[in-house]
C-alpha cells in the first residue's frame, strides 16, 4: 500500500490548482526542468549530482568484510560514518540524485518511496552494471561477455540484446546501465579485457553503437540510458594493470582511443559517459578539460552528462597527487566537464562550500543538475517512480530472452583448431573434465550466482546434447590459484576409456567467488598462461588419450602453444553466458557450424604484448630470438565445419575524394554443409605523412552460404573512411594509393589484395 500511496500523493498533488508545473505532464520537458530548477535550493541541486550504493549493497558488505577497515575497499565500498538510517535521511532531505548497486525492484520502490518523501519528491536515478545482461539480479538473463559476442560480428544480434537487457533492468526499478564498455583493449594482461569488444577501434566502434541504441531507443518505458565508459585509455596500461597510466599523442588519442566515443556521441546519442581511472600524459581523465569538454562537448556536441568512477574524482587528490586536498580534487574535476560523483558522503558538503566562498561558479552546478534531471524527465520517472514488484520478477528470464541468449552463445564459439575430430560423430562414451567444467564461469565477469536451473554448465549441455551417448564428469579440481594435483588423477587414470575428452580449461572471472578470481575487474596478470595445474591436466589426459577436445572458458587471452601444437581439437568460447554449455556441445556434436572469429589477436606468450594485428610498420623490423614474431591465433580469425574460397576481388582502379570505393569479391561454400562466414575488409594507406598500422579494418559482412553456393559480397565503402589524424591531427584522407584487402581473417594468406588510387 506504500507503494500506491507514495504515487497517487504525486498524482493528486499534480491535478490540484497548487500543484508545481514541473509535476504537469502534459508540459514539454524542457520547461518541466526549468520550473523545478528555480525551486531548488543550492544543496538539492548538488544533491542531483551525489551517487550512492544502495542499502542492501551496505548491508551485504557489512556482513561480508566483518567490521574489517573497509574505507579503501575498491569492491564493496563503505561509507564508515554513515548508518543505513543516514543514507536514508539523506535521501528524504533531497541530498541524494541517484543510488547503484541496488538489488532487486523491492530495494528500488524503497528507495523511491524515501525520495517521494523530500521536499520537491524528485525521483531517484537508479544505475547498475548490466554489462551482459541484467546479470547482478538474480534469476535475470546472463548472455555472453562483450568479448565472446563481438565474435559473433553480429550487429543485429548485439542490438536485440541490449533492447532485451534494457526491458529486464526497467522491469526491476532500474533506468541506467553502465554499458558499454568502448575502450580498446590492447594488453590482454588487463583483466578487463573480457569487458570490451576486442583491439579493433572500428569494430568496437560499430558494436558499441548498436548496444547504446538498443539500450536507449526512443527513451521508452522499457528504455535505459546508456553509458559509454570510460574515456579513454584504459585498455592499454603500460604495465597491463587496471588504471595504470598510459602516454599517448593527441594524434594517437583520435585515432585508436577516441573514435568509439565520436561514433556514441554523435552517431548512437549515448546520453552519459563515464571517465576512466587512468591518467593519459599526465593529466587524470577525471579532470582532463580537453576530453570531457573540449573534445566531447564542444567539438563532439555531447548533450548528456558525466559520471564518475568509483572514488576516482577523491583519487586526483589520494592517488594522483594532481590536487593539494579534496577539496581541490572536486572543483577541478566539476570544472573539467564532471557532473556526477560516484560514490560517498564528503562531496555534497565539499561543493556547497566551494561555491558559496566563490571557488566554484554555481554554473556548474546548474548545468550537471538539469542534465540529470532532464534525463529522469524523460525516462517518466517523475510521472511513474515506481514498478511492480510481482511483474518484475516475469518480466526475467522469458522465453524470448533465453532463445536469443542461447543464439548469440551459438554464434559467438570460434574454432581454432580441427584435426578431423569434430564434429563427434559416433561417441558412445564420453569425458568432461576440467576447472570449468561444471560450474557457472561460463557467464563471465559482472555477474552474481544465478539459480542452477537458469544456467546450463558444460558438462549438463554434453549430458544434454549427446543424450544417446554416456557422458561422464570426473572432478579434475576447480581451484586455479590453489590446484590439488591429487586430484587430476582419478580424469587421467580414467580418461583412456573414453571415445573423446572434453577438457575445459581457462579462467575465472566470477566477482562473487573472489577468493579464486583470477580475471576480470582489477584482477590483472603478469603471464598469459594458464594458471593452476590446467596444462599438466590436459599433457596427462592427451598422453592417455590422443581424442582430446580442449575447451576455453575465459575472460582474456591465454597464450598457450604447446595445445596449439599437440590437441586436435580447440575451441575458444569465451564467456559465453547461461546457455554456454548446450552451445559448446551443439558445436562439438556438429549440430551448429561454428561461425564465430576472433576479435583481438591470442600472443604466443606475454613477451609478444602488445601483440595486435594493425601495429605500425616498424614494429617487427627485428624479430624474437626465442619465440615467433607472428601471433599463436590471428585477429578475424576462425574456422568452420565446411570451407570457404575467395576469388576475383573488383575494384575500382581510380577514385575521388568525395567517391565510394565498390569492392566485391566471389565467396564460395566449397564444403559439404552449410555455414556462416565473416567476410572482412582491410585497407592499408600506401604512404602516409605519418605512420598508419600495416591493416585497419574497415567492413565487414556476415554472410549464410549453403554447400557449394557462390555469392558475390559487395563492399561499399566510402573514400572518407580512409581517413585518418595526420601529425598536424588533422583528419584527411591523403590522396595516393591504397591497398585493399578482403578474406577471412587479418593473416596476410588468408585475404586477397588490390590497389586503388585515390586523387583530388
């Protein structure tokens, strides 16, 4: 009853003669803001800008952490003077705009009944990481990691999973997501690296625009805003740790770490953006003018605002030495281009005192809080603060969710290696083995244990998929920072009985089993092997049985030549999410063609990082004297279950600045069944007055050919997209000559090349 009498208070109050226009809804938004702008006071303006974690969240780690100091604690993040019943005041008195972490729709109508009670009741902005699917709600739907569907090169496929994201968040009291994540992972010792959609600044810049349109749409009721994070550089920490710093160039910024924001800003709308932890030359991104206003607002157009990371804008001052106290740490950041701070009581109090001795122009201050208001206006908020709690928990999990999680888990599997083995035919007895076997790390990073019968493990999807066979599950031991070779033993003294192995090796990126975590978020690495005993596991199953299917299960690369070299069979999965496991036994059966490619080029070992397909020219002059110059898998890369042929590549021999290049290429299906493959297209600017990388990718075409079907795949690629910052950072396509490249994958055997010339 709370719940409809908080709404109908608002309701009745909005058709009373005294009732505040901005409470109207038959009244444009713009002018809604700007009469609740002139009745709020300095503190509730600020207040707009004040982020918390949600009071289930302070409960949880209260209970968790045991009264131990929890003041520097990254993942939990407490408030040490500060009670449930104060963030709760603080919420009545309008000093809190938004809260994160919030658990479920019950704790979301909570806090929105508290915020009904304050002065102006504005309603509360509810923010949480739905990276991958609402998958921090338990029994929502969990799809593959960003990593595992970039494979797909699925645009379409990665839309409907945001809209399909969006509806579950929404359903459950919660309006923003803090995705997607656009950075461009370049050092796969970043454990974050499983958050993003590969190396490749093109393709992460077409992928992360079809998440934010289908995250925001038309800012419907069953639309959430997005957050395009975190600008920039993260990706590639010189010593691969997260917020390690990174030197670049302005001319380096434009053209690797920044086109993916251009493209949310100006392309997708994204109406928020989230700094990054790191500094770039000096300057902490949390203050950095010429990103966050310069670049993004002034150049760009962004109308949105900027949200903080997690103790960031206190770490100018604590980590960064850039500010001489707090104090200075807030100001200097709100005057770069901050508008909200996550997380923690000092900064409400910090800002309200900076702008009443005139350190701080209260401009500021206006300009963050009708941005956040604008956007709660236009999510309906104030209209409709609350949800249905009994319609939340169906609105998870649907029938239409779970098949769209089980294709892109289809879609996303890459084949690295295949001998003959697969697909299985004939198996009467089969093995699953191995640390990731039969547990949820199949769904990755930024992901909360989900009921068993919502996820499907690898070994319940062979049980599953190859029902007519006898499947067995030998524990091999899933501790991989801690491993018991007492227990390899019984896998390997059993596996020679057995017509095929599935061994399932890889990482562990599960937040909340944080004693083994060995990936993701702030669990970064200084080897890319895998840890633990997993290697001696499958040497030991392989020298007993030679019909050895090694499976990764993982949130970054791992670099592993000696599998490459010795098992017959290798399948890269990623993350790939609640459906996982049927996916990879659909695969190794044959009942699904694996269609799936590589989106960041695999290392032969850490010596070789940065490893990435579109280096610059000069980068292999000299080579290793202990391992290979080449990568241990090439970005693009992956095969299939039949072949594919490329031949007689068209293109124009001459083209104007202002032309489209038309390419086209014959594909044939020269296998016996049908399959998907990836067609891409690469350019390489002959010369250039400055350095340009060896290939940039820059199409790409999914493209269903039947068993010995032709079809003529045609590019059309605009002459502007052979542009880049030249040294003056000045973006142009220089005229001259180009070469274009299209196949299969970026390894040079495996793409056909031409040249066109482009003038003036």
């Amino acid at each position: 009853m709370a719940v409809v009498f908080s709404f109908l208070s608002v309701s009745v109050w909005a058709q009373t003669e005294k009732a505040p226009a901005y409470l109207n809804p038959n009244l444009p938004v713009n002018q809604r803001v700007d009469d609740l702008m002139k009745r709020m006071t300095l503190q509730e303006k600020i207040g707009q800008m004040c982020q918390y974690v949600g009071l289930e969240h302070v409960r949880e780690s209260i209970k968790k952490l045991k009264g131990k100091n929890l003041k520097g604690d990254d993942q939990y993040g407490m408030y040490p003077h500060l009670s449930i019943n104060d963030l709760k005041q603080l919420t009545r008195e309008g000093k809190i705009g938004s809260f994160l972490h919030v658990k479920d729709a019950r704790e979301a109508n909570e806090l929105q009944r508290l915020a009904m009670q304050s002065r102006l009741k504005i309603p509360l902005l509810l923010g949480i990481d739905a990276i991958h699917g609402h998958a921090l709600i338990y029994g929502a739907t969990v799809y593959p990691t960003q990593l595992s569907l970039s494979s797909s090169w699925d645009d379409s496929l990665l839309y409907q999973i945001a809209k399909a994201t969006a509806a579950e968040v929404r359903a459950t009291g919660m309006h923003w997501t803090f995705s997607p994540n656009v950075e461009i992972a370049r050092d796969p010792r970043w454990g974050r690296t499983g958050e993003t959609f590969g190396e490749d600044p093109f393709l992460v810049t077409r992928l992360g625009v079809d998440f934010t349109e289908g995250y925001q749409g038309n800012w419907g009721k069953n639309n959430i805003l997005a957050c395009a994070k975190h600008m920039t550089g993260g990706g590639e920490p010189f010593n691969g740790l997260n917020a390690a710093p990174l030197d670049a160039s302005e001319r380096r910024l434009r053209n690797v770490w920044l086109p993916p924001y251009k493209a949310q800003v100006e392309e997708a709308h994204v109406y928020t953006i989230m700094a990054a932890h790191n500094e770039i030359s000096g300057t902490p991104c949390h203050e950095n003018k010429f990103l966050l206003t310069d670049v993004l607002r002034n150049e760009w157009g962004f109308q949105g605002f900027v949200v903080s990371d997690w103790m960031d804008m206190e770490r100018i001052y604590t980590l960064h030495h850039a500010a001489p106290s707090y104090d200075a740490a807030y100001r200097q950041s709100i005057e770069a281009g901050m508008d909200m701070h996550m997380h923690g009581p000092r900064f409400l109090k910090s800002v309200e005192k900076s702008v009443e001795t005139g350190k701080l122009d209260e401009k500021y201050i206006d300009n963050a809080a009708r941005k956040i208001l604008y956007a709660k206006f236009k999510l309906g908020l104030f209209d409709s603060p609350f949800v249905n709690e009994k319609k939340a928990e169906k609105a998870l999990f649907t029938p239409a969710h779970q098949k769209l999680a089980l294709r892109a888990a289809r879609e996303d599997i890459i084949l690295l290696k295949n001998n003959g083995l697969l697909p299985l035919k004939g198996a009467k007895k089969i093995l699953v083995t191995g640390p990731n076997a039969n547990n949820q790390r199949i769904l990755g990073d930024w992901a909360y244990r989900q009921p068993d019968d919502h996820v499907t493990t690898v070994y319940e999807g062979f049980k599953e998929i190859f029902s007519g066979a006898q499947v067995d599950f030998i524990n091999s031991g899933e501790s991989l920072l801690h491993p018991n070779d007492e227990l390899l033993k019984k896998p390997v003294s059993k596996a020679a009985g057995y017509d095929a192995v599935i061994v399932v090796v890889g990482s562990n990126s599960l937040r909340y089993d944080d004693k083994e975590k060995n990936c993701g978020e702030n669990v970064d690495r200084g080897t890319l092997n895998l840890m633990g005993n997993q290697l001696k596991l499958i040497k030991e199953i392989y020298a007993k049985n030679k019909n050895v299917v090694v499976v990764f299960v993982n949130g970054r690369p791992l670099a592993e030549p000696w599998i490459k070299k010795n098992i017959p069979a290798i399948i890269e999965a990623w993350e790939p999410g609640a459906f996982g496991g049927q996916a990879i036994a659909e695969v190794v059966k044959g009942t699904v063609n694996p269609s799936g490619k590589l989106t960041i080029t695999i290392p032969y070992s850490v010596g070789q990082v940065h490893m990435i397909y579109n280096h610059l020219p000069s980068a292999y002059l000299h080579k290793y004297v202990d391992i290979p110059s080449s990568p241990l898998w090439h970005f693009g890369y992956g095969i299939s279950y039949t072949t594919y042929k490329y031949a007689g590549l068209q293109l124009p021999k001459q083209v104007h600045l202002n032309d489209t290049i038309t390419a086209s290429v014959k594909v044939t299906n020269t296998g016996n069944r049908d399959g998907v493959e990836i067609v891409q297209l690469y350019i390489r600017d002959d010369y250039s007055t400055a350095t340009r990388p060896v290939k940039e990718l820059k199409a790409y075409q999914r493209v269903l050919l039947k068993k010995g079907e032709t079809r003529t795949v045609t590019f059309h690629l605009p002459v502007a997209a052979l542009a880049y910052y030249n040294a003056q950072s000045k973006y142009v396509v220089e005229p001259g000559t180009f070469t274009i490249m299209v196949g299969s994958s970026s390894r040079n055997k495996d793409l056909l090349k031409g040249k066109v010339l482009v003038i003036k």
